[in-house]
C-alpha cells in the first residue's frame, strides 16, 4: 500500500441495533467499540465478499474525484451477537458472516435524494454519472437513487453492483467497452455535462489511484470464494487486484466506448 494511503479504520461490533431492509442484502445498523454507529454490509449475502470489495474500491476511486462517501471501516463481527437475534432470517446471515464485514459510517439525519426537492450542482451531478459508467454502477436510478442529503450536501452511498464482472469472470473481457445506458439515471437531467467534465475526471484516476483503491480491499474478500465458485476468477486476491486494474485501466483507454454523451 502506498505511504500516501491511509489504511481504513478496523473496528469490533459490539452490539447489533437493527435491520435495514430498504436493501435486497439486509445490511444493518451496529454499534462498535470505538462508539461510532456503522451501516454493516454483510460479507454472506447476496453475492458475497464481492459486493464488499466493489464498495471500497469505487468509494476510494469516488474520494479522488470529489464526491461525498460516508467514511469505511472493517467491522469484526462475533458469531454470538448473530445468536442473540431472534429473526432467523437475520440470525443466519449474522452467524454465516462471522469475522470481517464492512461498515459505512451512518449519517444521522440524512434523507433519500429527491430530484424534485434539491437542486445539484450540474458539474458535481456529472462527476457522479460519470463514476457510475466508468465503474458499471446500475443502481443509481430513480426507483433506488441512493444518494443522501446530508447537512445540505449529496453523499454517493451503496456501490455494491459496481464491478460486476467479479460476480462472472467469463465476461470480463467485455467490460472495458461495455456502453453504459445512463437513461434511467437519477440524475439523468445533467447528463448534458458529462462530456465536458469526462477528460479531466479520467486524469484523476490515473494507475496509481488504482492501485491504492484496490490495496484497501482486504484479500478475504478477492480471493476465491466457496460459496460462489467460478472456474473463470482469478485464482488468488493478488491476481484479482491485477485483473481487476488491467480491466479500470482499459475502461479508462475506452472512454468513448462506454461514457455517455461522447462522440463513438
């Protein structure tokens, strides 16, 4: 990990507050031993440690381009606070995740982004649908915007769909060209913008913002996963992080390919 990379914080949950079914993967809220309040992503659910990875790493690549993301952390989860809960849909994701989970610092007080109630800044607005395309983000629609206001700021929160070429290694080859339809977009009103910001936002994320944002990932979560075999994925968390930055390196060359508003 580079000298200029701070590592994230690693914390212990100590108490499990409450579910928060709004997502598919029933992340919850916990307490932890440092006193902060964390929404926990579960490394069983869903599909998996990947969706944790792809949190961290287009988190890091969002920071580089000025956008608001709450502040990550690695949450060690006991198996026994999973026990205390009397849900048994929740129990067994609690008990199943045991060990290293991801913690996203809860925002108190924020609400749900209404494109009808705040204004965004246009170039800000673009930043974001531009991180969206670069990273195949599919969820930032206006069904699931998720997007929070907060203190009169827009954070970018759930990036757990990005990447997906880690849930099917067989189709990664596509991913560097793949178009990315912003139609749907939340935000879909500035797209407008995006060409004019789209060279500069390429600049920032250059070989060596790659590199840091996949140093983040803890190799739990990029190495093989049992659960989910795939005969395609990259054999060890070393060869994931170099598969991984190959692919953001040639989506990066392929910008006319995929980012919208770009002459193809």
């Amino acid at each position: 990990m580079s000298a200029n990379v701070q590592p994230m914080a690693h914390h212990r949950v100590t108490r499990y507050l409450t579910p928060l079914r709004e997502g598919g993967s029933l992340p919850g809220l916990v307490e932890a031993d440092d006193e902060g309040t964390y929404v926990m992503k579960l490394r069983s659910a869903g599909q998996g440690p990947r969706v944790l990875a792809s949190e961290v790493i287009v988190a890091s690549l969002a920071e580089r381009l000025g956008l608001r993301v709450p502040d990550l952390a690695l949450l060690d989860l006991d198996a026994s606070i999973g026990r205390r809960e009397p849900d048994p849909e929740i129990q067994h994701l609690l008990v199943t995740s045991a060990g290293m989970n991801l913690g996203m610092d809860y925002l108190p007080g924020s609400i749900g982004f209404d494109p009808t109630a705040f204004q965004v800044d246009p170039t800000y607005a673009a930043t974001i649908i531009w991180l969206d395309a670069f990273t195949a983000n599919v969820d930032r629609s206006h069904r699931n915007p998720n997007l929070l206001m907060w203190h009169g700021n827009l954070w970018c929160i759930d990036h757990g769909v990005a990447l997906g070429f880690q849930h099917n290694w067989s189709r990664a080859d596509r991913f560097p060209t793949a178009p990315f339809d912003a139609s749907d977009h939340v935000l879909a009103e500035h797209l407008g913008h995006v060409a004019g910001v789209a060279t500069a936002l390429a600049a920032l994320i250059d070989a060596a913002a790659i590199t840091e944002a996949l140093a983040l990932v803890p190799d739990v979560w990029l190495g093989p996963d049992p659960d989910r075999p795939d005969a395609a994925a990259p054999a060890t968390a070393h060869e994931a992080r170099e598969r991984i930055a190959q692919l953001l390196d040639g989506r990066l060359a392929a910008m006319a390919d995929w980012c919208p508003g770009l002459e193809r």
